[in-house]
C-alpha cells in the first residue's frame, strides 16, 4: 500500500482529516483498507436534519485521483 501513490495520496488526505475533522463528520476506514471509508454525518442544529445521523460509505478506484467515477 505506502509504495502506491493513489494510495499515498488518501492516506495524506485520511490523515488530514482525522486530525482536522470536519464539523458534522466522522471518518474511519472499512476494513482496515485506505480505498474504503465509513462515513458518518450529524444533521446540523436549527435544519430538518438535526439529530439525523446518516452513514455512508465511500470507495475509492485504485487509481485515484486520476479516475473519478
């Protein structure tokens, strides 16, 4: 895995953004595998979506960031 750069890459990005979370959001990785992430976000207070708490899951292609879909 540290000798791919896709996956350096989401490595880099993984770490920034567990150590600078994003308000509202909660990462982790699926599996222990940098190319699939559990997603969690709050629903904002004052919005239809407070108290909401809705999961998600991205993955990413091997390939990333060159490839998007």
């Amino acid at each position: 895995m540290a000798g791919n750069p896709s996956s350096r890459v989401l490595l880099m990005e993984f770490n920034k953004l567990t150590k600078e979370p994003v308000e509202g959001f909660n990462i982790s990785l699926k599996n222990e595998d940098i190319y699939s992430w559990s997603v969690a976000i709050f629903g904002p207070p004052k919005t239809l979506y407070e108290g909401g708490y809705f999961k998600a899951e991205m993955t990413f292609p091997h390939d990333y960031p060159y490839r998007y879909n």
